[in-house]
C-alpha cells in the first residue's frame, strides 16, 4: 500500500516543483536513475506504465525506494483503467497519474486515499475533476495548451493546481513561463532523463541536471 497520502504527496509536488518521468524495462538501469534524482534532490517519481510487465518493474523499484531512498515518493503514470490503478496501489504506488479524465479511476484511489492526477484539457474536465476529489491536475499535453492557457484557468479558478506534462524543459525561458503562469509543478520526461544519458549511463550528468532544475525552480517560486 501507499507510504504517502494524497494530502502529503500534493505537499511535496508543491514544495519540490517538479516530478521526473521514466520508464525503462531494466530494473537496475532504473534504480540507477531513481538514486541519481534523489541524490540530485528530487522527492518524487513518475514511472510511465508503457510497456510490457512494467508492473513487474515498477514493483521492483519502489522496494528499491523503499528501502534505500527513504523520503522518495513513487507514483505511475500513463494509467488507463481502474484495474491498472489498483494494481499499482497493490505494488505501492503513491500516485496514479492519468492521461485522460477517468472516474473509474478516482473512485479507486479516492477510497485508498491515494492521489489521482488526470490528464485534462478544458475547463470543464478540469472542473469535473476537482468535483471528483482531484487535488493536483494534469495539463496535458502541455505543449499544445502552454503558459497562456493555465493563466486563462486561473483566472476564474484560483485554486486550481496544475502541473503541465509535455512540453516542460529544464531551461531558465520555459520553467519561468509556466511558473509565472502559476503552475504548482512541473513533470518533465526525456528533456531531463533523456535518451542519451540513459543509453550513456551518464548518471552523474543526471544528478547535476535535477540539482540545477531544482535550483531554478526554487528560484522561479520565491
């Protein structure tokens, strides 16, 4: 079950400011980059269900976290069913995150009292999800909505969090326009654990990625 609840989790997204994505079928190549991230300062992980046994993976990671990362919150992304979402509730995953508005999947993690992040779009499907209990939503993808839009949001929505998914890179120009937008955080997937690093193994480069996006972030939020 989830070391986290919604309401912890939902904190730390706010404090931290950013949610790394990954998916890769080697286990040890991802706790490679799991102790990277954290040793770099990240609190939190979005492992991407896509592909085959990826549960089986992910299982294997969050014990890996579990037991040598403590502080370091796993979730799963790019779930699709309330099936999908039980099961990774079942291996341990603090947050679900969704690339469409399911209510199928909010009633499972409401009653867990895990943290949903649906993928959303418009203003209605954001507001049905925060009807549904939803505390941070998904903008997703980020980059066909942009900055523009979460300030159209949040005009007559203050109190809608947003973490924009897709389109998110770890440099100065665009992290300013999406925190003065008033994002909450940011997840960002292969322009900051990108194809290189990985197929590289440069994780020392990784660390000192997520350290410096960090650092910016902090900065971009005072």
């Amino acid at each position: 079950m989830a070391q986290y609840s919604r309401l912890e989790v939902a904190a730390v997204m706010e404090d931290i400011g950013m949610v790394p994505l990954f998916f890769h079928s080697d286990v040890e190549l991802g706790k490679k980059v799991l102790k990277a991230c954290y040793d770099g300062g990240a609190r939190l992980l979005e492992f991407t269900s896509r592909g085959d046994f990826a549960f089986e993976v992910f299982g294997e990671l969050n014990k890996y976290a579990i037991r040598e990362l403590p502080g370091m919150i796993l979730g799963v992304g790019s779930v699709t069913d309330a099936a999908a979402a039980s099961l990774y509730m079942q291996l341990g995953a603090n947050f679900i995150v969704t690339p469409v508005l399911r209510e199928d999947i909010a009633v499972v993690c409401n009653r867990r009292k895990v943290l949903w992040s649906p993928g959303c779009g418009t203003l209605g499907e954001i507001a049905r999800a925060e009807e549904l209990g939803c505390e941070i939503v998904k903008l997703f993808p980020g980059d066909i909505y942009g900055p523009q839009f979460v300030k159209g949001i949040k005009g007559p929505q203050p109190w809608t969090s947003i973490m924009p998914t897709g389109g998110v890179s770890p440099d100065e120009e665009n992290l300013k326009g999406w925190f003065n937008a008033g994002v909450t955080c940011v997840g960002m997937g292969s322009k900051l654990i990108s194809k290189e690093i990985l197929a590289n193994k440069d994780f020392d480069k990784l660390q000192q990625m997520v350290k410096e996006t960090l650092g910016l972030i902090k900065r971009l939020k005072k």
